[in-house]
C-alpha cells in the first residue's frame, strides 16, 4: 500500500461522501479507491468510515485523522514545491463555477494571460447564476455575488461590486424617464425580474439618499434566472435594470443604458470565491486564486 495515495483517496472520501464522486476527481476505479481505504483501515486498526448504501459518514477517530492528513498533505506538496530543482510548474483539472456576466466580460477575456502563465493547467468552467453544491459536484472554487449563506466555506472577498440603476433609450422613450424610485412600485413603470438561485424569486433592492431609504422591487413582465438574459432583456427595452457597474460600463458609453435616479445609490454587492473547508488546496487551485485576487485588483469593477 502507497500511504500517500491511500491518504489522498481517505481525504478526497471525505470530502466528496462517496467513494464513486471520490474516485472520479481522482481518476482512479472506485474499486482502487475503497481498496486504498480498507487497507488504510486494516494498518490502523480502526474504522475510519461508516458506510451505507446512500451516504459515506467519517466516524470521531476518522474525523480527527483527516484533519491531520490534510495538514500533512499540504505540508508534502509545500517541501516538494520549494526544493529548487524540482519542477514546480502547476498542471492538472480545475473545475470552477462562476456567474455568467462575470464569466463574459471579466474572466474569460483574461484567461489568455492565465494559461500564458500555467499552460499545464486545464480549467473547467461551469457558467451559470445557479447555487452549486462545492462538495457533491466535485468543484475545485466558485465565484459567487452576494453575501455566502454557506458559512463552512472558505472564502476570499473579491471586490465590492458598486451597483446602479438602468435603462434602455426605447423603453425611457416608451414609458417616459422616473424621476423618484417609487415610482416602480407605483406606476405603469416596469423592472427586469431576476430570479435569486436561493429563492427561486426577485428580491427588493435597497436605495437610499441623504434623507431616506427604500427597498424597491417593482412589477416585472418578465424574470430570468440568468445574468445576460437579464441584461439582454433591459438592452431590449423590457424594463428597468439594477446591473453592476462592469455590466454597465460598455452600454452607457455606447448610449444603450441610461442612468436613472442621481442622488440615490444602492447597496453594494460583495464578490466572494469560495472553496471546500479543510481540503488539500492544490497549487493548480492556489495559482488560480491568487490570479483572479490579482486581476480583480487591476479590474475596473467598482466604479
């Protein structure tokens, strides 16, 4: 028995609660791995998993060896990479989910500079404004908008996304320009919907001036789950739009978006990636996050 690859297939076990999920992001049989894991058990002498036909549960003596072996792999792949001969160019699989619009006009148009960097890496990307299950999915990060509900995440706040309020030339034309933010409560006057992953409905949005502050929902014709179908559908003069300001930036020079509302500002909406708590962070994973920490700092996103 190799006792690197059967801590390394104990820990991913734990992690994923499943030795199929496990042996696929390790590329090896679930045979190969379950055999790794008896054996490590048999040299032990103790159980370190409790398994059932639905779920595989670490037991209290299992629980206390995986936090020491992930300490202890992260301690290998340190020594390894900082001996001065050994080649430390990261490689391998990273799988990522991010939001759509922060995929479009953020990441992927950067992402030539990352693979000149580590052209052994392979990424992944899942795109989309859904919630996703870090563990169960076999996702390496996320990067996610808004406050994380997940609290055993950990997390690096990206950026502090500034917001504003927005609309079409055709539709200002169409249903006149509101002055006051009531008045998408109150009128003909009509929002976008966007459909929250965690609640499945729009959510109000807090304004506020120097003298009040309001929460603002509105009444949609429409509402979508997807951040460039929204934006597309404010383009197309379906109603009125609260975007981040690097969603909006390139359409209001263009004159496609018009602010609305001077004197009103919204909330800010935090950025945060996101990994697995206690996993062995890989150096493909550490490079990445420490590339996109990098070009958020140089990424005119706030303002």
């Amino acid at each position: 028995m190799d006792r690197f690859d059967a801590m390394q297939a104990f820990a991913r076990v734990v992690e994923a609660g499943s030795f199929t999920k496990a042996a696929e992001t390790l590329h090896m049989s679930k045979t190969t791995v379950t055999q790794l894991v008896q054996q490590l058990e048999a040299r032990l002498r103790v159980r370190l998993l409790n398994r059932t036909t639905r779920k595989v549960n670490v037991t209290a003596d299992g629980a206390a060896y995986y936090a020491r072996v992930v300490r202890l792999l992260a301690d290998m792949d340190d020594a390894e990479s900082s001996l001065p001969g050994v080649a430390t160019v990261p490689s391998g699989r990273l799988r990522i989910d991010v939001p759509s619009p922060f995929a479009r006009h953020i990441l992927v148009p950067a992402l030539p500079d990352f693979h000149r960097r580590y052209p052994d890496i392979q990424i992944d990307m899942g795109v989309s404004d859904r919630i996703v299950d870090i563990i169960d999915e076999n996702v390496d990060c996320v990067v996610r908008g808004g406050e994380l509900l997940d609290q055993s995440l950990m997390a690096r706040k990206l950026a502090d996304l500034q917001l504003g309020v927005f609309a079409a030339p055709a539709y200002l034309a169409r249903e006149g320009t509101p002055v006051h933010p009531r008045e998408l409560e109150d009128s003909h006057h009509r929002v976008v919907g966007f459909l929250w992953a965690r609640t499945g409905k729009p959510v109000p949005y807090a304004l506020h001036n120097d003298r009040e502050t309001l929460q603002i929902k509105g009444r949609h014709v429409l509402a979508v789950d997807d951040g460039n179908a929204y934006l597309a559908a404010g383009l197309a003069g379906m109603g009125v739009l609260w975007l981040p300001r690097y969603m909006s930036a390139a359409h209001e020079e263009r004159g496609e978006l018009v602010p609305l509302f001077p004197g009103w500002q919204l909330q800010s909406m935090p950025l945060y990636l996101a990994y697995p708590p206690n996993r062995h962070i890989s150096r493909k994973l550490r490079v990445f996050i420490d590339w996109v920490i990098e070009l958020m700092a140089s990424a005119n996103v706030v303002h």
